[in-house]
C-alpha cells in the first residue's frame, strides 16, 4: 500500500536495485532481535551480520572486502558504527550500532 511504503521510507528500511540486499540482518551481544536496514542496535562486544551470498560488507564507509554469507565484527561499548552491504546490483541501507 502507499502507506506501506511511506512507512518503509520513514523507518529507512530501504534496498535500492534488485533486491538481493534485503537479506542483511544483523544482531549483538546486546540485542538478541535480527535487525534489518534502517534499523539500530546496542552493542558491547561484538555485531554479528548475515546476508545470503557473497557480498561487499562496508563499515563505516569503508570495505571490508567480498564475504560470504555473514560476519562477525568486534565493536567497543558505545562507540558508533555504521554497517550496509553491496551484493550484485542491489545496495542495502545502513544498520547503525551504538547510534
């Protein structure tokens, strides 16, 4: 519906291209609950990612390189990271940890 994807863009649960992105969760040490693009999370110790194939994990801005299927990141209590992925044509918006 049009309200549905009014929503979808406030909330910023946005993939551009193909779709391919909309497989990137992540969850923390924190919170427990799979976090989608656009969303935020806590965490102290470490952010873990999944998404389905080989992707381009960028932190920050920054690549981290083509991973496969997922990745476990350290983090430090209360410092802020960005995290989005890049898999074929289809880019992910970012999941915000510590925002």
């Amino acid at each position: 519906t049009r309200e549905g994807i009014l929503d979808a863009l406030h909330l910023g649960h946005v993939v551009v291209g193909s779709g391919k992105a909309w497989s990137f969760m992540a969850k923390s040490d924190c919170d427990e609950e799979w976090k989608i693009s656009g969303d935020s999370l806590k965490a102290e110790k470490e952010v873990t990612m999944i998404w389905k194939g080989k992707a381009e994990l960028i932190k920050d801005g920054k690549s981290l390189g083509k991973i496969e299927n997922g990745f476990t990141d350290s983090v430090e209590p209360g410092v802020f990271h960005f995290y989005r992925v890049v898999i074929g044509d289809s880019y992910s918006n970012p999941i915000y940890v510590n925002l």
